[in-house]
C-alpha cells in the first residue's frame, strides 16, 4: 500500500473513529443531579441561622430558626443571581428586588418542608436544613410534564411573583440571563456516575458563613448499563464498565463507608487498579503487534546493515527497489508485519478517549481529595488558582505533572535508545540519507507526541493524570521486559 493511500485512509478513519467516540464524552448527569449542583451554587439570598443573635425570626412563635439576608451586590458574580445582575447592569435592563429573591426562598423554603412533612410552627433549624438539603434542589428541576432543568423554576418565579410588587419582578430577559449564568457554572462539572445512590463530589463556594459556610457534595443518582447503551456504542462498551470497575473499586477500598473517602487513599489505589487492568486487557489484545514492535527493535542492526549497503537509495530507484525486497525478505524471515504498531494505535486511541470519559465521571472520584488534590479538578485549574496554593494542593499538582510528565518522556524514549543500543556496534559501509532522513522523521513524531501528550495532562482532569502516570511505568517496564527477553532468545539461538 502506498504511503499516500495509508495517510488518506488513516486520516479517514481518525474522523470516522473521532465522530463514532464523540459519545464517549457524554455526561452520565441527570437533570436531578444538574438540579441538585445548581442549587447548591445559588440557593438565593436567604442565610439561616439558629439563634437570635445572627437575624430575625423566620417563623411567628418560632424560637429555632433565624434569618438575615444577603444584599445583592455582595452576591459572587459567579452565582446565578450575582452573573445575571452584572449583566443587566451592564446593559441598563431593571435588576429584581431583593424582596423578589426572597419571596423566592419563601416558596422553595415551603416546598421543601411541605415535601418533608415538616411544620413550621415546630420545625428545628436541623430539620429545615435537611429540608433544604433533600428538596431545594426541586428549584431547578423538571416537572412530571416538563422533565427539562428550571422547569419547575418557572413555577417558582411566577409564584414569588405575585408575593411582591410589579416593579420587584424580573424580566423574561432577566431570567434568561439567570439560568444560562447557572447552566455555565455547572457545565464543567461531570462527575454524576455513581452505582449507588448517595452523596458525593464537592459543589458551592467558599463563603465562609452562614447556611453553606463552605462546597459540599450532593445526591447523586444511580446509573444503569442500559442508559449508558442509548447515549451511544462506547459509552455503553466501554465508558460504563470502566466507570463501573472504578466505583467498585473505590467502595471496595472504601469499605462504603463514604467517610473513607474524604482522604483519597481509596481513589488512588481504585486508579491503581483500573489503570493495570485496562493497560493489560490492551496488551492481550494488541500481543501480537506488540510483540513484532519487539521484535523490529531486535533486528535494527539487519536492518542498519541492508540501508547501509544502499546510500543512494533517496535518489537511486533501483537501489529502493533493491533495499525494499531486502526488507521485506527480513520481515518474512522474522514473521514482522512492519505495519502492525498500527493495530496498537487503533487500540489505543478509542480506550484513550473512554477511561478519560469514564474517570471525569466518576462521582467518587470527585469526593475528597488526596493532599488536598481533588482527584476530579485538573491539574492545569488548580495550579493556575490562586488559593489552591495557600492550601497546598497546588503543589500536590504541579508534583503528580512533573511526574506523569518524566514517566511519559522515558516511556515514549526508551524504545530508541533500546533501538541505538541494537545498532551502536553495526559497521556503516556508507551513509545512507533515506535512513537519516527516516530518523529524522521519527524523532520528530516523538517530540510532537511528547509535547501533546504533556499539554493535554496539563489540562485533563488529575485522575487522567494519576492513570497516565501510572501507565507510562508500565510501558516502561513492558518494554524492558520484553527487550531482555528477545535479547535473551537472540543470544540463545
């Protein structure tokens, strides 16, 4: 086949492959779990308290909860009430009252504890929480007609509407701006698979006081295979059973006892795991391509030998055609398809693409963290945050990138100095530019991969960073391995 043909046919199937894996990213989050992050960014301007001492009584006759309420302009321009006032600021449209924000509490305050079964001439400050914390959510959720986000928001504002005066409400403008605010906050977060029901992951803000004084995790829904199979053919092959093994893993070495996880030794050894069992499902699968990669790196000095003897091959087309034949004879000789490092790549590219998607969205992945590193962050977010290097998670980053970083640098070199080390004693009976010219090339494609593969662990999640580290030792080592036994088969004959 010709070099032209296989590049038209190998960039074809690169776009073929890269539409049919675009499923692979797809987020396992439900418009529940969507619910339950957003509330947790924006619950409104309300604080609740339990003693007099920070606000007004919520309740007449009820001496357990407490109230004060945030003024607008202190709200974080992150928040959906903070993004959509900045914008209509911006624009000279009316901002709503604080009144109509806390109207809007007042309704979802009455849902939630109507949903719990809660009166509030009795209710405790620790029953409203728990209200809140189990039906707030509904704020932002779909209706049994209408299962889309903010659906039954749009509830919610009408009825708030009609507690305040005309000139407190928002516009329809207003409210677009809110929700799309909100529905950025969350577009980054991924981490919803879960195969138990429970709370996980680590959503909110860093305020400091009052009703969410700091992020919390939130409820997150069961996944089923069968979901998993409608959003696309290796969301349900592979991204599922991956995220699968990873969640069982991690409830293994957990104990389910989610306490456990706050400190990340769970996940870490989950990684361990996954990482040695997928690297070595692809090497049963890839054997015998990786097995004639080994066995190209044990014939270089035969195959230095055949280039030398052609130094005008560049030029000369009957010295190709005669260095050719010689070739392709040794790889006869050696049972070599000199085009099966291919089958590896064809491999690799889509199991790639499938644990990333699979470890973004593991929920328990993104509960706890391990020195301070949320194991669902990326290691490029938290390096560039400021505050991330006031709690020292930063630097458990910036240590685990030098260390994927080195490890993939000697896995992607070690197989050419392995190749030098074969031909360094191969006596040259002239220079060859074809060859150099062919090293060049290689060399180049090293470097480039290298770079690439660098950048994008800058800016991929840290568990991707902890299974590339991981795997780039076992490339190591799989190669060493399997250089000293062909060295040892080659001696013997």
């Amino acid at each position: 086949m010709k070099k032209n043909n296989k590049l038209v046919i190998g960039g074809l199937s690169l776009v073929v492959g890269s539409l049919l894996l675009s499923g692979c990213t797809k987020s396992f989050c439900t418009v529940d779990d969507q619910a339950h992050m957003m509330y947790m960014f924006d619950y409104g301007v309300t604080e609740y308290y339990d003693n007099a001492e920070q606000g007004s009584q919520l309740f007449a006759g009820n001496d357990n909860i407490y109230v004060s309420y945030t003024a607008l302009d202190k709200m974080s321009e992150k928040s959906g009430i903070g993004a959509a006032n900045a914008a209509a600021a911006q624009s000279g449209a009316p901002i709503p009252s604080q009144d109509f924000w806390k109207a809007v509490d007042t309704v979802v305050l009455d849902k939630a504890l109507a949903k719990a079964g809660y009166d509030k001439s009795t209710v405790t400050y620790s029953q409203l929480f728990t209200s809140l914390n189990d039906y707030g959510y509904l704020k932002f959720a779909g209706t049994e007609d209408d299962n889309s986000l903010f659906a039954y928001f749009d509830t919610v504002v009408n009825e708030a509407s009609a507690l305040v005066s005309f000139d407190d409400c928002p516009t329809q403008d207003y409210i677009t701006s809110y929700k799309a605010s909100l529905t950025n906050t969350i577009a980054t977060y991924r981490s919803c698979f879960t195969i138990d029901e429970g709370d996980y992951g680590y959503y909110g803000y860093e305020s400091g006081t009052g009703f969410r004084p700091q992020p919390d995790t939130v409820k997150m829904s069961a996944k089923t295979w069968g979901n998993a199979w409608k959003q696309g053919l290796f969301q349900g092959l592979l991204v599922y059973p991956i995220a699968w093994v990873t969640e069982s893993f991690v409830n293994l070495f957990s104990g389910n006892n989610p306490a456990n996880l706050a400190g990340g030794v769970p996940q870490i050894l989950a990684l361990l795991l996954v990482t040695i069992i997928v690297r070595g499902l692809m090497l049963l699968l890839t054997f015998k391509s990786t097995a004639a990669t080994s066995k190209m790196q044990l014939i270089q000095p035969e195959i230095a030998k055949i280039q030398a003897k052609y130094p005008n091959s560049n030029t000369n087309r009957n010295d190709q055609q005669r260095m050719a034949m010689e070739m392709q004879a040794l790889y006869k000789k050696h049972g070599i398809n000199p085009f099966s490092s291919l089958v590896v790549l064809i491999v690799q590219f889509p199991v790639f693409i499938c644990v990333w998607g699979a470890l973004q969205s593991s929920a328990s992945l993104s509960t706890g963290s391990f020195l301070g590193l949320n194991l669902s962050s990326s290691i490029s977010s938290v390096i560039f945050n400021g505050a991330s290097w006031k709690n020292g998670s930063a630097f458990t980053a910036l240590g685990l990138f030098l260390l994927m970083a080195g490890a993939q640098v000697v896995s992607m070199l070690l197989p050419r100095i392995l190749q030098k080390k074969q031909t360094k004693n191969v006596s040259k009976l002239g220079v060859n530019p074809t060859q150099k010219e062919q090293e060049s090339k290689t060399k180049t494609f090293t470097i480039v991969m290298m770079v690439m593969i660098i950048v994008m662990g800058f800016t991929l999640v840290s568990a991707m960073g902890v299974y590339w580290l991981v795997g780039a030792l076992f490339s190591v080592a799989q190669t060493l391995i399997t250089n000293a036994v062909g060295n040892k088969k080659k001696k013997s004959k």
